[in-house]
C-alpha cells in the first residue's frame, strides 16, 4: 500500500494529497514514500493511468508540477461526455478519483529520476524523493508561440491553434492563419472546413508554390504578404492584426501554429532526450504502442509521446500504458514468487 507523508493536505481541486508543503520550503519531508508506480504528471494521460492502476490494486504516486497545457483555455472540446467542460474540472474529478482508490498526489516538480537497483529514484523539488518500482512519464509539452506582441495574453481565447479544439466556436467568423513557415498552408487548409472568411498571412513564411496557390485559390483563401508585428483588440475581443506597413486586415480570430517543447527533463538523467516527431511537428520521446520507452521500467504517455494528442487522446494513451506496467509487474510479481516457492520447495523433506 502506499506510504504517505506525515505532511498531508487537500489540493486547490479538492482531493487529498501527501506532502502538500510549499516546493521551496527547506523544510520539507525527504522520503515521500516507495510505490509500484510514479507518475510524473498529473494532466488527463497521467491521471487516467493513475485511475487504471488504483483500480488494479498498485501504490501509485502522481507528481504534479502544476501547469497543464491546456490552462488558458475555457473549455475543452472532443471529450465524450465532458464537451465543453472547464480543464479544471477534469483535473478535480480525475484527482478525487485516483486517491479514492488509494493512489496518492504530491504536488511539486519532479526534477530527475535515476536508476536505483530493480526500480527508480526519483528527485521532487523541495527536497523530496519517492520510490519506484516502475516510472511514467506524462509530463507533456510547452507551447513555444510566435514572437508577435499580442498572441500570449490572447492564447486559448481568439488566439487558437486546434480546429477541432476551438473551430466550432469561430465557425463562420474571419479567420487569419498565421504562417511562420511551410507548414502554413496546410493549416489554412484545415481550418477553411469551419469558416469560408479565411485568410493566409505570410508573416514569415516562404510564398506557397504554384500547385498551393491553386489550392488556395480554390477554396476562397485570401493570402496577404507582409510581417504581422501586432494584435488589434476592441473591447477584450480580437479585432484584427497589423501588418508592418501599418495596414490592418479585420479578423475575429487568428490561428497559429505553436512548437511543442516536450518537458522531459527528468527523462534525462536516464538517457532519454526528444526527437522529431513522424509527422514532421514537434518532438517526441519515442516509445512503442504503449508508451514504453527503451529504457526498460520507464514508459511515457500523453503529449510527450504524441505532441498532436488532443485531451480523450491523452487519457486513453495513459490507460493503455497503465495496463501494460501493470502487465509488467504481474510478470515481475510471479517470476519472484515462482523463485521463492522453488527455494522452499528445495527445503522441504
């Protein structure tokens, strides 16, 4: 069973956590405990494989830093069931969940991890370290937005990336699409199924190739050239961009295409950095089907095995991998028992 802290507490989602002292306080407990599993994450992937492995009777430890990548944004979408829901929302249900069926939260940033005989140490801020027999890593992605004035403190709102995410609530609206290289287009592209008011802005993007400006053409994408060098915002709303020759293009929303910088940090110490993606966008630490990496007892999930996971994505991810270290622990579990049955059984007349 799990091991708590005498530091205990409630987190700001309601549900019981172990250590809840403040991350930089010297003083806080060394030894937070030994566990079947820690995961490092606490965002829909780590949390459901926390649910899955409660549910399969495994001490599980969830570390949590605190900065979901879906933050800023109001809602999120997609999820069956759960559309439209505040982010915060699932993070508390999935929190009371996972320590309902004895898994524990700790709240802090995980910082390394290093190999410790049969399992891991892992290295909390604040002092703090935890056991573990096997590691899961979900600790996702940081969006890194264009350098444009502007785009940061509109982020999640009228300033969108995901059509599937966002598309539904600006459909129909004029839309800019802002291309800071190839990949712009294809964007654009996307984003003309919800609304036929769209337009490409360059930026700093290369002029798209003649079989692009076809395509372009034929959907009714207006492109316009020049470096968009700021926001234009009436009354808290996006009114449009401005050009660096001072023209303004009128748009009620602006897609962009952040790059996602995996936070795999504590990945690090065991040899384990990103690489890029398949698909061209981002990196990833590689894994097979289940998340596990090639470093054997350490599996990853959610955004930093697939930075383009949207949030159901992301929990399933972390279920699938929970089922399979479960798996693996089972198997762990019986080559030891079969050892020590053998071993007695040598000793019996």
């Amino acid at each position: 069973m799990t091991r708590e802290s005498e530091a205990g507490g409630v987190d700001r989602y309601g549900a019981a956590v172990v250590g809840s002292v403040a991350p930089d306080d010297a003083a806080a407990v060394e030894d937070v405990g030994s566990y079947d599993v820690v995961v490092v994450g606490g965002g829909p992937a780590g949390l459901s494989a926390g649910l899955v492995l409660g549910r399969a009777r495994r001490s599980v430890l969830v570390v949590d830093g605190g900065r979901p990548r879906n933050a800023p944004a109001a809602h999120l979408h997609g999820f069956l069931s759960r559309d439209g829901a505040p982010p915060g929302d699932l993070l508390a249900a999935g929190r009371r969940e996972v320590t309902g069926y004895g898994g524990a939260v700790l709240e802090g940033r995980a910082l390394s991890a290093e190999r410790d005989h049969d399992g891991f140490t892992v290295a909390i801020e604040g002092g703090r370290t935890a056991r573990a027999r096997r590691l899961l890593v979900t600790s996702g992605v940081t969006d890194e937005l264009p350098d444009v004035p502007g785009i940061a403190s509109r982020w999640g709102r009228d300033v969108v990336h995901c059509p599937y995410c966002h598309g539904w609530e600006i459909r129909g609206q004029p839309i800019g699409v802002l291309a800071a290289d190839p990949f712009g287009v294809r964007q654009a592209l996307l984003f003309r199924q919800w609304s036929e008011r769209l337009t490409l802005l360059l930026h700093t993007a290369p002029r798209p190739t003649a079989e692009q400006a076809e395509q372009l053409a034929a959907r009714g994408i207006s492109v316009v050239t020049g470096e968009v060098t700021g926001l234009d915002i009436t009354e808290d709303r996006l009114s449009g961009v401005r050009l660096r020759t001072g023209e303004l293009v009128a748009l009620r929303a602006l897609a962009v295409a952040p790059r996602p910088v995996p936070r795999a940090d504590v990945l690090a110490s065991l040899g384990l950095v990103p690489a890029p993606h398949p698909s061209g966008l981002g990196a990833h630490i590689a894994a097979d089907p289940t998340g596990l990496t090639p470093v054997p007892g350490v599996w990853v999930a959610g955004n930093l095995a697939d930075p383009h996971a949207n949030v159901l994505g992301s929990a399933a991810s972390g279920s699938i991998a929970a089922g399979a270290i479960n798996a693996d622990l089972i198997a762990e579990d019986l080559h030891r028992a079969v050892r020590g049955y053998r071993a007695g059984a040598a000793t019996r007349p």
